[in-house]
C-alpha cells in the first residue's frame, strides 16, 4: 500500500487508497479508517453461525468485494488468525469471541459489541472502531494504526504493548492497561508528515500508562486524573487543559510537550519531571502550591 503524506498550511493530511478514506474525518485530520466498498452477498444468518461457515464465506470472497458481517452475532466463536480483510462489521455481535492474530485490515466495526473479546496480535490497521464497545477486550500487542476509533468504550481493556496511531477522540479508556504501548509518532517512517495519536477529550481516568512511548501524542482536553504514566515518554505532546490530577508522573519526559494549561494538582512524582524547563507554556501549567 502507498502512504502520501501532504503537508498543507501547516496540516499534515494523509492520503490513503479510496477504501481507506474517512467521509467524515474532522478538518484537518489525517484520514483514516475503513470505507464500505461492494458487499459480497452472504447466505442467510443461520448459515454463518459457526466459525468453519465464517471462515467460508471470508475466503470464497472474491477481489473487490467487502465481506458482508453486519449485525451478525459471532459471540463466543473462535475466529483466531481469520483473514476479515476489508470486512463490513458494522454493528456485529463479537461477545467474547477469539480473533487472536486475526487480519481485520481495513475492516468497519462501528457500533460492534466485543466486550471480553481476544484480538491479541490482531491486524486493525486502517479500521473504524468508531462507537465500538471493547470494555474488557484483550488487545495485547494488536496493531491499530491509522485507526478510527473515535468515540468507542475500552474501559479496562488490555493494550499493553499495542501499536497505536489514529484517532481517539472522545473515547473512554478508564482503567485500560496500556503500559509499555506504543503510541509515539514516528518521523523516521513518515518522510514528508507526521501521524499521530489524538486522544483529544478522552477519558483515560485511572488507566496504567507506565513506560508507554506517547511522544507527540495530542491528550489535550483529556482526563488523565489517577493515570500511571511513571516512566512515561511525553516529549512534544500536546497536553492543553490536560487532567493529570493525582496522576503518577514519575520520570515522565515532558520535553518540548505543551503545558498550556494543565492540571498537575496532587499529581506524584513531579519532583522527577524530566524536560520541565524545555516544555512549552510551562508558566501556564497548573502545580500543587
């Protein structure tokens, strides 16, 4: 697949193939996430209840074609390593179902219900996940890269050591376990922009971020009230109005971050901050007296 990264007043857009692009992507966002494309016809629901009958349809889909899962109630099945490539999912039943090492490139799931569900090492690049209900969901070193999952609830969800760049807004991640995840930019891979993750408004309350690389990841207007982020890589990231109330903020690395307005109120650890005195808007933080 080509990436095209086009930089436009100041803007980092990325161009993806038509399947990939999101109609309803914010301004200025990169896009990203899956678009439906021809739906395969699918056989009658009672002919994909188990999973050799969805691992059928799945491969007898021909090039072009989007395999057609919508609203299907796939809990409970075993679709480990499955190649879903493109699949439409929208508002599919995923209740403690198993897609450990599964292919979901490209796929849609928004609205799906997969609480308690096992996607460890799970493909999700280029997916929408965006309303998605994933509390409880095993997501242990899964890839979700230029991945729309705005909106979706990840409460207690398990995203330690997870790729992650895409787009978070509004999701809610309380209590999630997202230590050593990695979630930082990468300019090295990208020549000509930068994409980046943006948990712009979410709700990370409570979640354990302990030595996870968030470098110039956008957390502004979110909660990060009671979050461990001990050992932390926090370097250029965005942290405007920020919640880190009573946060660990043990050797967290604060270099170049933008501090305008964030709130460090009973927050552990700020002793160790590392890069406090490069941040930005350092003055307009909010410290403990």
């Amino acid at each position: 697949m080509r990436w095209t990264v086009t930089l436009l007043a100041g803007q980092v857009m990325l161009t993806l193939p038509a399947f990939a692009q999101d109609p309803g992507a914010m301004p200025g966002m990169p896009t990203m996430g899956a678009q439906p494309g021809r739906l395969k016809p699918r056989p009658p629901a009672d002919s994909l209840r188990t999973a050799e009958q969805v691992k059928a349809y799945l491969a007898a889909t021909m090039a072009g074609e989007t395999p057609d899962l919508s609203g299907l109630d796939l809990s409970g099945l075993d679709l480990s390593k499955a190649d879903f490539h493109k699949a439409n999912l929208t508002a599919a039943k995923l209740v403690g179902a198993r897609l450990d090492g599964a292919n979901l490139f490209a796929c849609d799931l928004t609205d799906a219900v997969a609480t308690d569900a096992s996607f460890e090492g799970a493909n999700l690049d280029v997916s929408t996940l965006r309303r998605a209900d994933l509390r409880r969901a095993k997501l242990h070193r899964a890839s979700l890269f230029a991945t729309i999952i705005e909106a979706a609830d990840l409460r207690e969800a398990d995203l330690r050591e997870t790729r992650i760049i895409g787009l978070l807004r509004k999701a809610n991640l309380g209590g999630a376990r997202l230590s050593g995840a990695n979630i930082g930019a990468d300019p090295g891979n990208q020549s000509m922009g930068v994409m980046r993750a943006q948990f712009v408004s979410a709700d990370l309350t409570g979640a354990d971020l302990a030595g996870a690389n968030l470098f110039k990841a956008d957390f502004s207007f979110a909660s990060l009230a009671g979050a461990n982020l001990a050992g932390a890589d926090l370097s250029n990231a965005d942290l405007v109005q920020t919640d880190l109330t009573r946060a660990d903020v043990t050797d967290v690395d604060l270099k170049f971050a933008d501090l305008n307005g964030t709130i460090f109120t009973g927050a552990r650890g700020v002793a160790t901050l590392k890069g406090l005195a490069e941040a930005r808007n350092r003055d307009k933080a909010v410290f403990d007296p």
